[in-house]
C-alpha cells in the first residue's frame, strides 16, 4: 500500500527507516519546508510538496501518516479525512478532547479507518507486563506508579518548540497512558492534580505550559495511578518512562513505557514477599520499527477492516490529559468521559494440549526442570522453582521421582503465582509403578493440587518391582528415599517386573480417557523403541523426553518426532555441564554476544526442541529462559553441530 507522509522531521526518518522491510510504498513527502520535504523524498524516490491539499490531489496514496509537530496533529488528519484518506497520526491524536471525538466520528462516518501512536500496548516488553496481568500473577491490582521524564527537550532535540508549546503530558505521558488504558479501560476522574513550572534561568526557551504534573487518576475498574509527567527532570533519570503495578498478590515493573526494542532487564515480577526477579523474552520478536504500527493499520485495510481502536484509546488519552490540566487549574477532582474502549489486555498463550493424546500441543520455548538431585545430593527446589515461574517459565517437568510435587502445588496455589490455564505441567511415572499407573497419576494429581496434567510420561521404558505409592519422597530420609525408588535384591541388583512397554502404554491411554491427562509420552527411549511404540498404540505419543544437546544431537530420533508431529524435550541440555565449558560453546556464544548456555540451549531451540534446563539460581534461570529469543545463524548452528560424533573429543572441554 502506497502512503504520503505528511512532516519530513526526525521522527518521519524514523518512520521511513523501516519501509523496506514492510508492504508499504512511499509515493510522497509533504512538508512546509520544501527543502526539507524534497531531502527525504529524494532518498525514497518519493515525490516532495510543500502544500498538503496540492499533494492529496495529486496523489492517489490511500493511506496519510501525519507526522507533523503536536498541535498540528488535528488539522493535518481532518484534511486527510474529508479528502477520504485513511490516517495514522503520530501522538497525540489531538491537543482537545472535543476534537479528538470528532476525528473519530468522522473517520466512522465516512468508513475510514483512523489510528495513533504510541502503539508501544503491542511491544515485547509490554507484552510481557500485560501477560502477568493476564496470567493472574498480580492479584487485584489497585496501585500503579507512572513516570513520563522527557527532560531538557532543548538540551537533546534539534527541534524543541513543538514539545516547549505542548508540555510533558502530550508528549510524554501519553506513553504509560496509552498502556493503562489498553490495560485497565477508561479514566474515570482526575481525584488529584499539580503543576510547576521548574526550568533553568539560563534557558531562553521556555515551557509554555507548566514543566511538570503530577496527578492522581481512578481508573473506572479499580486502580488508583500516580503519573509523573516532566520536561524538567531529564529523561535519562532513574525513572525515565517507568510503569510499576502493584497487585495484592506481586508487582510489575516496566522499565520504558515506550520501549522499542526488547532485552532482558526491561521487566520484572516481584511476588508478594520476595524480591524482584526479571523476565526475560522468550522469543526474538519484542523489538519494533517506527513503521510497524503503520504496516499493521495498512494490514488491517487492506484486509477490508474498518479500524477505529487506536484512535479512540488515543481520543480518551487526549481527554484524561485534558482533565488533568483542568484539575490542575481548579484544584479539585475532575471526572473523565468514559469514551475509552474496555480494557484489552493479552490472554496468556495456552500452552496446554487438546484433549486428545493426538492433537498439536503448544510448548513455549524453553522450559524448567524440577528435580531435585544436583550435583551429587538432593537439594530444596522451593524458592528456585517459585523464580522460575516469576522470570516467566510456563512448562514445569516434574516427576513423582523427584518426590517435589507437593511443594510444587503449594507454589502453585499461593498467590502471585499464574493461573493454571496458563502452564503447562507434566509429571512422570517411575519405574516402580508401571504396574499401577493410574494410582501414580493420581497421586500426582493430589501433591499438584490439580485434575487434569498437560502431559504425563513415562519415565523409563524398564518397569521394576512395585514398592508402593511413591508420597513426598522430600519429607523422607534419603536412604528411605533411594530404597522406595531403586528397589533391589540382596546382590544389589535392581528388581525387575514383568510388566512390558506395551502394557504400561495401555495404561497410560486409558488416563487420556479418564481425563487425568491432556496428552502422554515417554522418556529415555531409543528410536527404535520408540518408533515400534508408535506402532502398537491406540493413541501415539505427543511428547517424548530425552536428553540431547550438541554432544549427543539424536537425530534420527528427533527427525522421527518432528515426522510424526511428537514435540521432543530436551533434559540435561547442558550435558550436565560440560557444555558451559566448551571452547567451541564459548566461542559461538561470544560471536552470538550470549552466554555458552544460552548458546547451547538455542541450538535446541533452533530445531524445534525444548531444552528443560535446571538450575537453582536465579541469574542462571534468567539466562536460561532468555534463551528463546537467542537466533543463531547457520554457521553458528553448524560449529555446534560439529560437536558430536568424532569431532567431540577434538573440540575439547574446559570443564
């Protein structure tokens, strides 16, 4: 879709910085200075005006992005409309909130679709603040600080006057608004409001209206908002452009309203008593350009969808700035139109299966595993497993072995901790109750506190004799512990049972039927094991557990899975270790600028496996779970690939 861009500033290069990677053509350049208008147009082959009704006559682009200066903003978009273009407006949408409603309706009136800036509600770090919403971590949220720092506009911007004209709430504070309302639905009134104006007497440009507001909003669904808004305190502060809700369960913290690019430190969860842990990306798809907001309205055009949305989030964001002002004026409360959509916030993915055994199951990237045996001794994985789940992991691998289970369920049931839909739980049968598998799932199933597991494995394909239900194995003596589960004969042999692979398989179906359990498979299994399983089974597996890395890549096994549409878990996907201290690890990883786990876990990741990493610190879980959204490129992928078979042992190990 060809577009003309109206205002040829630094935010227009932004914007056309990105069209190459996008649908949309530039056809021309409109601005009041022409120079300027002809310098950008000329660089994209566009076709410069210095007059915006001598463009749109001209031109039969059918989308406008008005990025002019903020108060002209509103005429610029009512000319493209009557001239029955579709618009996007940089922010605000208006300067009035009586105007704002006006381009709305217009826009409805004549079947256009009309949208604003910021579109920061569908940014990666965003995204991940609105999920811990979503995903119930935070309880009822009742509280939420907001800082809008744009600081000394003339310190850091060519052009200031725009921003002196307009102040630090239409410029700055319509970011952590934009998101609030996308959140929590309308403002419903101002309860409080001030204004300063702080500026240095060495300045001979000043602020035309006040420096600095704060004020105290009540959203209509509940939650009170201190929003800071200043040009005076510099926008490299502390709290830049800062949003941190807070819930009766834990907290958010969003380090940049406004972000556009992703990292790993940009959000953080603190559960109601512990400290903040962050939340990292899981996949490499948080950073945005300027013009995606454009090409996703172009999208929805051309797709025949009128869209309004945006431009009636940013009507209300005009209209609970407004009311600040007044409030702020007046002294006393002001009340804001409910003009606003309802509140919107992403649901959580639903990483659960369907209900059959042979239906797609959804897996995030990177999962966590939850046993208890580390280095030689069984360790407490309470506090490391309630990390986990504040960084972000939403595929917990746990078996009755590991004898946690029902700690688990009770991190699962305290607050701050996400609700169930959006998790995915597996657990295992182990090896002594392949003759008692439905007694085993249920007993899983009351240690978690849940009826239904996502997936549910076998553990071993070797049954061995049946020492009873296996209940909190933490709680016990270790000797008591490795005698329940490792049951042997007076030569110290294990006992075996003569139970097949095929018998407890048929048990594992009949939990599907049941209900106990979305989907079943099976651990440590060959390719040929497996592959003679998928042969005899009423219902296949979905999910097979093994341990691969790139010192034992299983191919034949993984192509197998990836064939049959089995999703493969990768256990142990370090190689206990081994990997962290690889020379050709590190050197990939220094080339990638990861660390030599993440490296190692995105090689997983890269082809389609889940790495189930475990690990009891909270840096390392962080790092682990940003390993979704590391991509390595083919050379990279290649050098890993080397490390198994011969060329193992000639890659050497640090470790």
């Amino acid at each position: 879709m060809n577009c003309l861009f109206v205002g040829a500033g630094e935010v227009a290069r932004e914007y056309a910085a990105g069209l190459a990677d996008t649908d949309l053509g530039l056809a021309a350049v409109c601005d009041l200075d022409r120079e300027r208008a002809e310098g950008l147009a000329d660089e994209y082959g566009a076709t410069p005006y210095a007059d915006l009704s001598a463009a749109i006559a001209a031109e039969q682009a059918p989308l406008v992005l008005n990025l002019t200066g903020h108060a002209a903003h509103a005429p610029v978009t009512r000319t493209a409309l009557e001239a029955g273009r579709h618009v996007f407006s940089q922010k605000p949408l208006a300067m009035d909130a009586t105007v704002a409603r006006e381009l709305v309706a217009l826009a409805d009136e004549r079947g256009l679709s009309l949208a604003c800036a910021p579109t920061n509600p569908a940014g990666g770090p965003q995204r991940r603040a609105a999920t811990a919403l979503a995903d119930g971590r935070l309880g009822t949220v009742r509280l939420a600080y907001a800082h809008a720092h744009v600081g000394r506009v003339t310190e850091w911007h060519d052009d200031p006057e725009s921003f002196l004209r307009v102040g630090p709430l239409y410029d700055g504070a319509v970011y952590p608004l934009t998101l609030l309302v996308a959140w929590f639905g309308p403002v419903e009134r101002v309860r409080t409001a001030d204004a300063a104006d702080p500026w240095p007497d060495r300045e001979a440009r000043r602020p035309e209206r006040p420096s600095h507001v704060e004020s105290t909003l009540g959203f209509a669904s509940g939650p009170t908002v201190r929003l800071t808004a200043s040009l005076y305190a510099p926008h490299r502060s502390r709290e830049f452009n800062a949003l941190e809700l807070h819930g009766d369960d834990g907290s958010v913290y969003l380090r940049d309203a406004g972000a556009m690019t992703d990292g790993p430190d940009l959000v953080s969860f603190g559960r109601q008593g512990r400290e903040y842990v962050s939340v990292p990306p899981q996949r490499p798809d948080g950073d945005r350009a300027f013009v995606s907001g454009p090409a996703r309205f172009a999208a929805e055009i051309q797709r025949g969808r009128q869209t309004l949305r945006t431009a009636r989030r940013a009507a209300h964001v005009v209209a609970t700035c407004n009311a600040i002002e007044r409030a702020a004026e007046s002294g006393s409360p002001v009340s804001v139109d409910a003009d606003a959509p309802p509140a919107a916030a992403p649901h959580p993915p639903e990483f659960g299966a369907e209900s059959r055994s042979d239906a797609a199951i959804r897996l995030p990237p990177v999962g966590v595993g939850c046993a208890r045996y580390r280095d030689g001794e069984y360790v407490d994985r309470q506090d490391s497993i309630a990390a986990a789940l504040d960084a972000g992991y939403r595929l917990l691998d746990s078996a009755e072995l590991y004898g946690n289970e029902a700690r688990i369920g009770d991190i699962l049931a305290a607050p701050g901790s996400p609700d169930r839909s959006s998790l995915h739980l597996t657990s295992k049968v182990w090896n002594t109750n392949h003759g008692h598998v439905a007694e085993a799932c249920e007993t899983t199933l009351d240690a978690l506190g849940i009826d239904r597991l996502d997936s549910y494995l076998v553990h071993w394909p070797d049954a061995w004799a049946y020492q009873g239900p296996l209940v909190d194995l933490a709680s016990r003596p270790v000797d008591e512990q490795e005698a329940l589960t490792f049951p042997r004969d007076e030569d110290g042999e294990i006992v075996a049972a003569d139970v097949s692979l095929s018998e407890t398989w048929r048990a594992m179906e009949r939990l599907v039927d049941r209900g106990l359990t979305r989907a079943i498979g099976v651990c440590n299994v060959s390719a040929d094991r497996l592959a003679d399983l998928v042969e005899r089974a009423d219902v296949e597996p979905s999910v097979v557990e093994v341990e691969t890395h790139p010192l034992e890549p299983r191919r034949d096994l993984v192509a197998f899975c990836h064939q049959r549409g089995i999703r493969v878990l990768a256990h142990t996907p370090l190689a206990s270790g081994e990997l962290v201290g690889n020379r050709t690890v590190a050197s990939v990883a220094a080339d990638a600028g990861v660390g030599p786990a993440q490296a190692a876990l995105a090689w997983n990741v890269h082809r389609g496996v889940v790495p189930i990493p475990s690990s009891t610190d909270d840096d390392h879980l962080v790092e682990n779970l940003a390993a979704g959204a590391v991509r390595l490129d083919a050379e990279q992928i290649a050098r890993l690939d080397g490390l198994s078979g011969a060329e193992r042992s000639a890659a050497g190990s640090d470790a």
